[in-house]
C-alpha cells in the first residue's frame, strides 16, 4: 500500500534524479519502488556513509553491487557521487511522524545533515507505516521538516510552508 501511494505521489512529480535507501527489514520496503523509478528510466543514488558524520548520494543502476556497512545497511559499491544539488527527490526513512512532518530517525543525524545540502527544488518525502504517526514530535533546530510523508493509510502533503499547514488524504 504505501509503494501505490507513492507510485501515485511520484507520478505528479516532475523529475530526473532520485535518492532513496535500500530498506531494513523492519522497514517499509523500497526494492520495488527502486525497480519502478529504474524502468522510468530516472537516476537513482543512495546514501553511502563515508565517515561517522557524513553520508553522500551514489548512484546506482541494477548491474551494481550492493554491500553492508558497518550499520549493517545495504549501500551501493560505486564512488561516482551525486551532488546534493542535483537531486530533485529524496525518499526517507521514517521512525515516527507527525502531522506537521516532522520525523523522527535513527538518531545519528545523517538525513538531517544530507538534507540541509540539497537544491530548494527538491522534493523531500518520507516513507513509513501509519502505526509510526505519533502525536507530536518536538523539533530540534538542527531536524529538517519533510514535505511529504507517504504511508499505508494516508499522504502528508504541505500546503503552505509559511503557515505550516497540512493536508492530509486518507488513502484507505
């Protein structure tokens, strides 16, 4: 359910270069949508982690090898960097979410960091289930609010950024 809703969010869109994860587990699965955007014939790159404060886009394309890091997350073997400022979307995980899209991560603070380096085109959506939405998240100075979060059940969407409201489609 929640790759139809992003399958559906992601054909409004116009776009050339995608960043999205390989999932955990545990998480919502991106396999699929990763396929998808391939046969669209669009850039995909994912998240390498280079040191423990920085991650950086790599592209990927079928042919390459995927390996584990030291977080045990799969990441391309490619070094052939995106620029942040080249990415129209970046698909994210989500931990928990709330209604103003806010996200919670990990933890280490790489989303966050990565986020901040990309183009103000850019179109920042977050992937989760919607047993994940919590009431409110307190917002750090340093958390970069999403624009869209897409789950099983509903899609987040931000209206109005200055007044912060939201929009949200129940898809059920």
């Amino acid at each position: 359910m929640v790759y139809r809703n992003l399958k559906k969010l992601l054909s409004t869109l116009e776009f050339q270069t995608v960043f999205i994860y390989m999932s955990l587990p545990y998480e919502v699965d991106t396999k699929r949508i990763i396929e998808y955007l391939i046969k669209k014939n669009k850039k995909v790159c994912m998240p390498k982690i280079v040191n423990s404060a920085e991650m950086v886009a790599c592209e990927y394309k079928r042919e390459n090898k995927l390996h584990r890091n030291k977080l045990g997350i799969l990441e391309p073997s490619s070094k052939q960097q995106i620029p942040p400022s080249q990415i129209d979307v970046c698909i994210v995980p989500i931990v928990a979410f709330d209604k103003d899209l806010n996200r919670v991560g990990f933890g280490k603070g790489y989303y966050d960091r990565f986020l901040k380096k990309v183009a103000q085109h850019c179109v920042k959506v977050g992937i989760a289930y919607h047993f994940q939405k919590v009431k409110r998240i307190k917002a750090n100075e340093h958390d970069v609010k999403l624009d869209v979060i897409v789950t099983d059940r509903l899609v987040l969407l931000q209206k109005n950024a200055y007044r912060g409201e939201c929009d949200e489609k129940d898809t059920t």
